[in-house]
C-alpha cells in the first residue's frame, strides 16, 4: 500500500542519517525512530489476496475475458482444475497468476493474445491449504492445484454445485423408485428435444408391451 510504500522510504532515510550521525544524542533520536518505524512497518496489515487481485485486475490494459470452461480430476490430496487456454506456456510465468485463499482462488492469466483472462471459484466445497497450492503451465492449459486440507473424496468443486445436486437428487428420491423414474423420464421429456421424445414414447411402448407379454414385472 502507498502508507506502507512511505514508511519503508522513512525508514531507509533514518538509516542512511544514522550511518553518516556521529553525535550520540543525534543517534539515540534516530535509533529511537528506527524502532518505531520497524514496529509499525512490522504492524501494517498484509495486502488481502482478494484486493490484491482486483487491483491486479483494475491496472490491467486490454480487454478481459471471464474463463468459464474447464475440466476437473482429484486425486487423494489434490484438486486439478485444467483450464486451456491457446498458446499459455508461451509468456512469462508471472503472468499466470494464482491467488489462493481457504474456500476460493482467482485465476489471471495476462495478456494471452492481447487478452487478460480471469476465472473466480469461491465456495469450494471443503477447505484447501493455501501454502500447499500451485499453479502449472504446460502446453495450451493452466493447471490449478488446490491441495486439499484432508484427504477425502469431493463429489464435486462448489457448495453450490452441492446444493444444486442435493435440489435435484431431491425430486427424483421418492418413497416408490419407480416414481422417481417417472419423474426422471417426465423431465426428460419436457426438456428433450423431437429426438428425445421419440426415443423416450418408443421406450413407453416397448416396455408396455414386454409388460402386457408379461416379461418383467414393471410398475411404469
């Protein structure tokens, strides 16, 4: 910060008058000062990644794209997330750039192409451990690694995702599974497209008449 910048620009004064003092009461005020610069250079609050990022952002020329496809793996300790991106390992490392925090990271890949990229997770499902996670380059993708607190399976990235799964897992869990297929096959089908709802009517018939054969014993 610019507070920060200014303390650091006292202190290095008070220095060089320190070195060139040669009166001790002149050295003891400039000492006296030194300590007080330090501890309050020691005090400053540490830039917030999030701000960081932003400002990052904000400073940046050209035009900026939101990322929002990208692929996922995990292993025992890791979260991967693949993020491709056209010719990447062609700039600079230090325009890749990844800010992570407990729950979220920011992606900024600058001036790819004449283009800055950014992609935001926030709410990742379960904690991640800050020092533990990286970023790679390799041909055409950016690999995020978020290094999992504990070592278990995530059935998927955000709290929304889960959220949004549990909503959905909801209305298909009935007491009777074949309501819930009902369910499943009546959304299917008002969502489908003419294809869909061909496929879905044959399936209708052909299992209607293996029923009426008396085949399996379906309750659709």
């Amino acid at each position: 910060s610019l507070f920060l910048n200014q303390l650091q620009k006292d202190l290095e004064e008070v220095k060089e008058l320190l070195a060139k003092a040669t009166r001790k009461r002149v050295r003891d005020v400039l000492m006296t000062e030194k300590h007080k610069l330090e501890l309050e250079i020691k005090n400053q609050p540490p830039p917030k990644p999030k701000d960081v990022a932003e400002e990052e952002k904000s400073s940046l020329g050209g035009y900026t794209v939101k990322i929002n496809n990208y692929g996922w793996d995990q292993s025992d300790k890791f979260i991967k997330i693949y993020v491709s991106l056209n010719g990447v390992q062609k700039l600079p490392a230090e325009n890749v750039q990844v800010y992570f925090t407990e729950r979220s990271f920011d992606l900024l890949v600058k001036n790819l192409n004449g283009k800055n990229y950014t992609m935001t997770f926030n709410n990742l499902l379960k904690p991640i451990s800050v020092e533990g996670s990286s970023r790679k380059i390799k041909t055409d993708t950016v690999l995020v690694m978020c290094k999992k607190k504990q070592e278990e399976k995530w059935d998927c990235l955000t709290q929304v995702e889960k959220e949004s799964k549990e909503k959905e897992k909801a209305a298909y869990d009935t007491s009777d599974p074949s309501e819930g297929l009902m369910n499943l096959l009546k959304k299917m089908y008002a969502e489908g497209d003419d294809e869909m709802k061909r496929t879905i009517n044959k399936a209708w018939v052909e299992s209607r008449e293996k029923q009426s054969k008396g085949d399996i014993p379906m309750d659709i």
